[in-house]
C-alpha cells in the first residue's frame, strides 16, 4: 500500500509544479503586455500632455509601482511557489482541480487521500483501510495528472502582448519621438523640459564648477531654424541680457563667485533647463615670511621679511619660508623649475628651509582635493656672491736710501679679511721661474672693515742676495669667507735688482768723476767771480761808464753766483746720493762713515748765507746803481770769493783723498772675500772624488786668478790718483806680494790640470793665507798713514791753536793801548804799524789753517767763517786806522779779537775731536758698525742748558760788580778787568749758536721745539750784540732768564716726542723707517680714503654703502 500510496503523491506534485510552471508562464506574458501598456500609455501622454515635473514624477513613479506589483503578483510569487517556498496549494486543492478536468475521478482521489490520512487513527480497521487505498490507487494510476495542465493555453495571451508590441513597432517606425521623447521626459521626471522651441540652448562649457572668488563666463549657443536676437540668463528670479558674441553665441560672466548658481536661459518666452555652477574651494596662501639666516663672518644682522618673495642675501645664507594657507593639502617649491623641496605642515602651517650658494628663481605650488596650482606664485632670490678681496698699491723709493720702500695700498672686500701680507723671494735674474722659498710678513689690518689703507716700508738691503739675483715682491691679501673658503688676491709683482760689487764700483767711478767735474767746474766760477768783481771795482773808478753797463756787469756777476750756488747745492747733493747708494747696498768702516759725514757738511756749508745775503743786496744795487754801496759791497764780496776759492779747493783736496781712501777700503774687503773664497775652493778640491769635478773647479780658479788681477789693476789706478794729490799718502805697491798671489793661482791651476787635486788643495789653502796677509798689511797700512797725518795734524793744529792765542791777546794789548792814545800822538803811527804786523802774522796762520784744512775734515766751514770776519775786521782795523778814527778803530778790534777768540775755541774743539780719534786708532780696531754707520753725537738740551747757566751766572757776576764798583750807574766798569770775561762768554755763545744751528738743521725736531729754539735764537743775538758793545745791563739778564726757559720748553717737547715714538715702537717694534704715510704727504700723495674712517659711522643700507665705497675707491684712484 505504501509504494502505491507514494507513486500517487509523486504524480500529485508532478502536477504542481507544471501547475506553477504554467503560472509562471502566464504571469510573464501579462506582466509583459501590461508593462509595455503602461510604458505606451505614459510616453504617449506625456508626448502630447507635457506635463509638469510633479506629474511625471507622479506618473513615473505610478506606472513603476503598478508594474512592479504585477510582476510580483504573476510572476515573484508563482516562482517562489514553483520551489515550493511560501504558501502551495495542498494535494486536496490539486485532487479538486484534477476532478474538474478530469470528471471520472470525481471524489475517488480525494477519499483516497482521505483515507491515507484516517490510516493511523486507533479504532478502524486497518487492513480494510489499506485495503481500499490501493484499490482506489489502482483505479488512478492510468490517469494522467500533468495532462491536467496545458501550457499552451497560454498563446492566448500572447496575442496581446503581440498587439501592444506591434503599437510599438509601429509608432517606432513612423513616429519614434512620441515614444523617445515621451519616455525620456517621464524617465527624467524631476527635469525641465519646455515646449520644443523653434531652436535650442546648446551650452558651451565643459564644467560647471569654478573656484571660490573666480569669475565664470557662461558660454551658449543657440541653433535651430530661427534663432534670438536677445537671449537672457536666469538666475535669483531676475533675468540678465546675454552679450552677444556672434550671430548665434552668446555669453555672460558671473564675478567673484563664492555659492553655487543656479541659472537658465530665456529666449521668447522659450526656457531652458536650470544648470548649477559649483563653487569649489581654491588653495590659498594668506600670508608668509621669509626669515634670512647670514653667515655670521659677514657681520650683517639676520633678516625678516613680511610677504616679500623677492629678496637678496648673502651667499650661504639659510633662508626659511613659513606660510599661513587656506585649503590646502599640499605646498611645494620649486626652484629653477627643476629642484623641488615640499613643505612639512605644522600646527602653525607649512614650512621649509634651504641653504643658498648660488641664486635662483622659485614658484610656489599648492594644491588640494580639487585644484593643483604649479605656479601660484613666482618670486627670484638674488644671492649675493661673496667676491675675492682686491688690493692696489702705490710704491715710492726712498730719495736717501735707496734700498728702501715705502708702500700705499688699499684693500677692500665684501665683508672683511683674515690677513694681509707683504712677500718677498730670491729669484734668478735671467730665470725668474726659478724661485727660492717665499718669505711672508704679516701686516696688520682691521679685519672687520671691508675697505682700508695701509702704509708699510721696507729695507731690501737687509736681505743677503747673491750676485746674479734679484727680488720679487708683492702684497698678498685674503677675505674672511667662511663658507667657500678664504681667496687672495696679489697686488703687481714688483722686482728690485740689487747691484752687485762691479755694479756699485762702476756708480761710485763714474759718480766720483761727475763729482770732481762739477768741483772743477766751482771752481772756476769762483775764480771768473773774483775776476769779475775787480773788473767792476776798477770800472766803478771810470765815470765815463754808464749805469747800465754797470749793471750788466752785476748781473753777469749775479748770474755766475747763482750758477755757482745751485752747482755746490747739485755737488752736496750727489755726494749725498752717492754714499747713500754705497751705505745702502754695502757695510762700510766707521772711520770712511764719518768722514762721509764730515765732507757732507763741508759741502753743506760751502755756499754761506753771507754770500747769499750779498746777492740779494747785489740784486737790489742792481735797480740803483750806488758807487759807494757797490765798492764796499765788491770788497766784501772779494773776500768772500777768496775764502770760497780756498774752501772749494779743499774740498777737492778732501774729496780725492777721500775717494782713494774709500777705493783702498773697498780693496781690502775685497781680498779679504777673494781669501774666503780661495779656502772655500781649497776645502772642494781636497774632498774626495773632486777629479769628476775638475772642470767646474779649473773654472773656479780661474775666476779667482781674473778677479785678483782685476783688484791689482784697480789698486794701480787708485796709486796713480795718489800721486794727483798735492799731499800724497805714503802707500805701498806690494808688488812682491801680487807677483807670490798670481804665481800660486798658476801653480794652483798647473797641479789641477795634472790632477794633482792634494797638491792643488795645498797650494790654494797657501794662497788663500797670502791674501788674506796682503788685506791685513793694506789696513794696517792705512791705519799707519792715518795715525801718521793725524800726528802731524795734531802738531800743526796745536802751532796754530798757540799762534792764535798769542795773536788775541797781541790785538787785545794794541786795543787797550790805543784806548788812551789821541790820533796825534806820535806813537799812533807805531800802533798802525804794530796793526799791520798782526795782520800780517795772521796771514801765516791762515794759510797754515788753509794748508791743514786741505787734509783734515774735522776743521769745518765754520773756521773759514770766522776767518772771513777775522779778515774783513782786519781790513776796517787799518782803515780805520789809516783815517786816524780812533773809536771805529777800536770797535773792529773788538771783532777782529772776537773771531780770533772764536776760532781758538773752534780749534780746541776740533784739536779734542782729533785727539780722541787717535785715541780710538791706537787700539788698533777698525770696527764695522751696522749698515747706516752711526752718526756723530748730536747736541742735546741738557748740555746746552748748562752752557747758558754758567753764562747766566757769568752775567750775573759782572752785575753784582757794577753796583758795587760803578761810578755813573749806567754799566760801565773797568774794562781791564772784564775784557777777558767778555771775550770768553762771547766764545761760549757763538759756540751755543753753532749748536742751536746743528741742531735745528740736523735733528727732526717737534714744532713746538723749533719754535722755542726760533725764540731763543732771536734772544741770544741781542745778547751778543750787547756783549759786543759790553752793554751788561738787568734787560739783558731777563733775556738770559727767558733763554732758559726756552730752552726747558723746547726739551719738554722733544720729550713727550720721545715717549709718543716709543708707544708707537711698542705697536710695531719692526718698523725702523720713518713713518710711510708721513713719506706720501710729503710727497704730495694725499689719500682721500680717510673718509672710510667717518664712512662706517653712516647708517645707510647695504646697496648704498657699496656705492660709497666704490665711489671713494675711484676718488682715490685719481
């Protein structure tokens, strides 16, 4: 029973689920007929019925939910059933609905169900049950259930779909845009869609969407077959003409936009669809600055910038930006559009930093979700390269001493400097590429200002050069950069060729024969003087000689002294240069040092102011020719003239002597290297493996032989120059000694030929003894021959020191005699002849006193000074006495025992002065002092103070006896008493006066000093002049107080001169030359640059700092 119970229950479900298959079918069919009727149905009324955005949407959404209803109902449902999901119907419901298709089953199928069902109820018979189930199964089994279910049946709902389908196609065909543009405005139920219009808003644009604040043009187009004239846009309830930007386009900018738009188009009464314009939010920088780190070498202040892209700095300085933005995500700078740096957001912003050596150009990029702007902004930083220093000198030679410099320059940089010096090297003459080590001095600088002067000077005779050789100097300067490291820069390379021996034997040759040319040439004149001065004397006599020939003769006279005066100012001059030249190059003997300073003086003071003093007046006569005036001015002229002609011609004397001395000196010094260089060559040869360098050593020997006959030659010439003198040196020839010298330089050369390098080494150590033997004789020589004449000198200085002391106090015996003699009285004539007497036994003297001056420097012009007024006092004493003039007589003996009492006291001085050098020479040293010799002791304050104490208490003696032994009470008193005194204290003051003039003329004294010194010489010559006319009064005294007190002002000065030179010693102990920029005023050098000075006190900005300093560079320059 339950196998065919379970068959029934298969074909049951067999039936249901063909049953919903069918339904499926079905609902299919209508759901699809009534859905392309409702889609028909809208476009159709919504083609024709336009109808408003509400209605379609009501309409839309209507037609979407009936059909969405029916396909859940005909179709969802019957599938879900179909797989038996949800509510089916029961095999009761199926067994009803096949008994009605099938009518033999009427209620068998149901009862058997039924009693499938009562089967296991307790109480009925259930075999009879079974037993009845299967017969009524038995009866069922040939029916077929699913034949109960005809698909077919559904064509006829097909026919339907078939109908509404066909509609569609055919209003597709002939008609399409009721069913496009009807569907379309339902589909877009929520746009506006106008009437259809004779012509179209077609819109331009791409995007509606601008950035917050920007302008937006709207663009449109309108096409169709008529088309506006006017077309106005929407928005806000108000409509705007559109520009008309040709026939069919038009176009209207909305500004500044920051909401969203909405707007349309309108065009004869035809409306467009509304559009949007979105406005997104742009990236915006608010505000930056720019924070400059410099380096701190440059001394600038760090700067701040206030949104200021644009900016310069220094090079390596750190630049930082720090930005305040707005809607943005991302900022990065670009520099030179290749090097991109991005920026860390902080809380505070974006910020970024970087190291600058070069300039550059940047753009600042930012961007955000809806815009990237590359090039926000453009800016350019301008770096300003730190430039190497520059350096300009101007050099000056030193007129006096010639191997020294003195050097100008300026420096200048961008910021400051680390060093500056001054280098020197050796370099070969003809190679200058072949340079020894470079010597490097460093000067010092204000490192921190970026522009100064310098002075410097230098000594290149203290640096040993080689003969051959020369040195190359220059200023090197650096900068302080710290970031690229320090640069130099060099001033011109400059070269001073210093001379060898031969070079400055040949100056002093040809500098000795200018010398004596231009000596001759003095000479001369002075003797065509004296001529012409007698000349005019004797036509001063002829009357019938007119004014203006005698004053063409004064002028050819004038002329001729002034010639005179500039060729002994040109000889001074030259012999200045000419020792100068040697002491600067070469070390001289300290006895040649001071004799060079001796004839210097003697050529100083040839040309006197007397002389000087005559010419002028010569000039004035010369406007009004006085015979009276011109006669006395010739005789004194004459006079003048004679004592020239003797002073010129010892100085010629002096200097030819002077010069074979110098030449001798040089002779030994000579020999005495030629000795070193012989040993030295003796040391070569005896070294082992000299026979590999005998041809250079051959050589060698050679070159020494030459230059030893070289210096024989020479002192041959200088033996000949010897004999020119009118008081010829007794020198020695030393010809066994030459011909011993230049036989073992043979012999040397013979042994070395042979290779007899021991023997050779021998014969020149021998050699090198003998001339070395040969020098030390030559000194010793010389210094017999001066110890010699200063013997002799000494001697006949002392005769005339004796004469002249027996010959002042003769002539002071005369003036006190012929105080009491009347002119008529018989033994006036006696006294005139006793005058001529001394007049002519000083004649004697002074042609001793000549004779000896001719060969001894230490008597100086000052002696034929005094022997000139001697003179000239003489000849007034006769001719006064020749006129029987009693009182003028004794007034010129007054001066002619003055001079005479002055020159003893001059040739006391001078007698010490030779005795101590015979002193020094009898030690038998002849040292060498440092180059530049060391000068004779110069007066100094103290002593002259206490020179003129001693004559104030002199003053103040003869004084005290006035008021005690004067009669009238006007200073007279007994002048046998006093004379002596007098004549003594005028000694000392002339003396005084010798020394205020040396040390005026000779010392580089402070102004203060030179004034003080001016005032008391004004002082003391009204005091000489009242010693003269014995004129002791009180006024005198209070001159003598105010001398004193000059004299203490003038050594204060020199004093605080003295410590302000010692503080500046302390600041650069080196520097032994006078002050180099004092040297540049003198020479008319002024810098301008001193301004730089007050220049850095300005408070100006950078740029213009710059073009200060530039400007005042030029200035300089020119």
């Amino acid at each position: 029973m339950n196998q065919n119970l379970d068959i029934l229950i298969v074909k049951l479900d067999g039936f249901i689920r063909k049953f919903y298959k069918n339904q499926i079918i079905k609902g299919f069919i209508l759901t699809t007929t009534l859905f392309l009727a409702f889609f028909l149905f809208a476009a159709i009324t919504e083609y024709f019925g336009h109808f408003s955005s509400g209605f379609r949407t009501v309409l839309f959404y209507g037609v979407s939910a009936i059909s969405f209803a029916i396909f859940i109902k005909l179709i969802l449902i019957p599938t879900l059933q179909f797989f038996k999901i949800g509510k089916i119907i029961s095999y009761k419901q199926a067994s009803n609905i096949l008994a009605k298709h099938f009518g033999e089953l009427q209620d068998k199928l149901t009862n058997t169900l039924e009693l499938a069902d009562i089967k296991n109820i307790p109480g009925f018979s259930q075999e009879l049950i079974i037993a009845s189930i299967n017969k009524r199964i038995s009866a069922l089994k040939p029916i077929p259930f699913n034949k109960a279910v005809n698909l077919k049946e559904n064509l006829k709902y097909a026919r339907y779909l078939a109908f509404v389908g066909f509609i569609i196609l055919v209003i597709l065909i002939f008609w399409p845009s009721v069913i496009t543009e009807g569907t379309e405005r339902v589909v877009k139920y929520d746009s506006h869609f106008e009437p259809k219009a004779p012509f179209d808003f077609i819109l331009l644009n791409d995007t509606l969407s601008v950035q917050k604040g920007n302008d937006f043009q709207v663009k449109l187009e309108m096409r169709g077959n008529f088309v506006p004239e006017i077309v106005y846009i929407v928005f806000g309830n108000s409509n705007f003409q559109m520009t008309k930007i040709s026939k069919s386009k038009f176009s209207y900018t909305f500004k500044n936009i920051n909401n969203n738009v909405e707007f349309s188009f309108s065009a004869d009464q035809y409306r467009s669809q509304q559009y949007v314009i979105k406005v997104l939010p742009a990236p915006t920088i608010l505000d930056f600055s720019i924070a400059v780190d410099v380096p701190a070498y440059t001394r600038d202040t760090n700067k701040l910038y206030e949104n200021i892209g644009d900016i310069t700095v220094p090079c390596g300085s750190k630049i930082k930006w720090n930005f305040n933005t707005k809607d943005i995500d991302s900022l990065t700078i670009v520099f030179n559009d290749s090097i991109k740096l991005r920026a860390s957001k902080g809380v505070e912003g974006f910020s970024v930093s970087k190291l600058f050596l070069i300039g550059s150009n940047y753009k600042i990029a930012v961007s955000n979700k809806h815009f990237k702007k590359s090039d926000l902004v453009k800016y350019n930083i301008n770096v300003i390269p730190d430039l190497g220093p520059g350096i300009k000198v101007n050099t000056i030679k030193d007129s006096a001493k010639f191997a020294s410099f003195y050097f100008n320059g300026i420096i200048n940089d961008d910021y400051g400097f680390q060093k500056l010096t001054f280098n020197y090297k050796i370099t070969g003459k003809d190679a200058p590429d072949n340079s020894d080590t470079i010597v490097s001095i460093l000067l010092p600088l204000n490192a921190g200002l970026s522009s100064q002067e310098f002075y410097y000077a230098f000594d290149f005779s203290s640096i040993k050069v080689p003969d051959n050789k020369k040195i190359e100097y220059y200023f090197e300067v650096w900068d302080n950069d710290a970031v690229n490291g320090s640069k130099s820069a060099q001033s011109t390379v400059y070269d001073v060729i210093i001379p060898t021996k031969d070079d400055l034997q040949k100056f002093e040759d040809e500098s000795s024969k200018n010398l004596e040319a231009k000596m001759d040439e003095s000479l001369k004149l002075a003797k065509e003087l004296k001529r012409d001065i007698n000349n005019l004397q004797e036509n001063l006599i002829n009357k019938n000689l007119s004014s203006w020939d005698k004053t063409k003769i004064m002028e050819q006279i004038s002329s001729k002294q002034n010639r005179l005066e500039d060729l002994t100012q040109q000889i001074s001059k030259e012999f200045e240069k000419k020792n100068e030249m040697l002491n600067s190059f070469s070390e001289q003997q300290k006895e040649i040092l001071e004799k060079q300073k001796q004839m210097q003086e003697l050529l100083e003071n040839v040309f006197t102011d007397e002389m000087k003093k005559m010419l002028e007046e010569l000039n004035k006569l010369m406007q009004d020719v006085d015979k009276k005036k011109v006669n006395e001015l010739a005789k004194d002229m004459k006079l003048n003239y004679e004592d020239l002609s003797k002073q010129l011609d010892r100085n010629m004397e002096l200097l030819k002597k002077y010069e074979i001395e110098k030449k001798i000196d040089n002779t030994i010094e000579r020999l005495n290297e030629l000795a070193e260089k012989q040993n030295e060559l003796s040391e070569k040869t005896a070294e082992k493996g000299a026979d590999e360098n005998k041809e250079a050593l051959s050589e060698e020997q050679k070159k020494q032989a030459e230059e030893f006959e070289k210096i024989s030659q020479e002192y041959e010439k200088v033996l000949d120059e010897n004999k020119e003198l009118k008081n010829p040196m007794d020198l020695d020839k030393f010809e066994k000694e030459k011909e011993d010298i230049s036989n073992d330089f043979k012999e040397g050369s013979k042994e070395m030929k042979e290779n007899k390098m021991k023997k050779a080494s021998k014969k020149q150590k021998e050699n090198s003894s003998k001339i070395k033997n040969m020098s030390e004789n030559m000194k010793n020589m010389m210094q017999k021959q001066q110890a010699q004449q200063q013997e002799e000198d000494l001697d006949a200085l002392r005769k005339i020191l004796e004469n002249i002391v027996t010959f002042s106090f003769n002539q002071e015996n005369l003036m006190e005699a012929l105080k009491e003699m009347q002119a008529k009285n018989p033994k006036f004539i006696e006294a005139v002849s006793t005058q001529k007497n001394l007049s002519d036994n000083f004649k004697v003297i002074k042609d001793s006193l000549t004779a000896l001056a001719k060969r001894t420097p230490q008597l100086k012009s000052i002696v034929n000074k005094e022997i000139g007024i001697l003179d000239k006092s003489m000849e007034k004493t006769l001719e006064s006495m020749g006129d029987r003039n009693i009182h003028q007589s004794r007034t010129s003996q007054q001066f002619v025992m003055t001079s005479a009492n002055n020159l003893a006291l001059l040739l006391s001085e001078a007698l010490k002065q030779m005795e101590n050098n015979m002193e020094g020479m009898s030690g038998g040293q002849c040292s060498k002092p440092k180059k530049g010799g060391k000068k004779g002791k110069k007066p100094n304050m103290k002593g002259m103070k206490e020179q003129q104490e001693s004559l104030k208490q002199q003053l103040q003696q003869m004084l005290d006896q006035m008021k005690k032994g004067g009669k009238d009470g006007k200073g007279n008193f007994d002048p046998n008493a006093t004379n002596k005194q007098l004549s003594k204290m005028l000694a000392q003051q002339e003396i005084f006066s010798q020394m205020m003039d040396e040390l005026m003329s000779n010392s580089k004294l402070s102004p203060q000093a030179q004034k003080a010194l001016n005032d008391i010489k004004g002082l003391m010559e009204k005091n000489q002049t009242d010693l003269i006319n014995k004129n002791i009064t009180p006024e005198m005294m209070k001159r003598q107080n105010l001398i004193e007190t000059r004299l203490l002002d003038a050594e204060n000065a020199e004093f605080q001169r003295e410590i302000d030179n010692k503080r500046e010693s302390k600041e650069a102990k080196d520097e032994k030359y006078s002050n180099p920029e004092e040297i540049f005023k003198y020479k008319g050098i002024n810098s301008k640059f001193n301004e730089m000075i007050n220049f850095t006190d300005i408070k100006l900005y950078k740029y213009y700092k710059n073009k200060y300093k530039e400007y005042l560079i030029k200035l300089n320059d020119n």
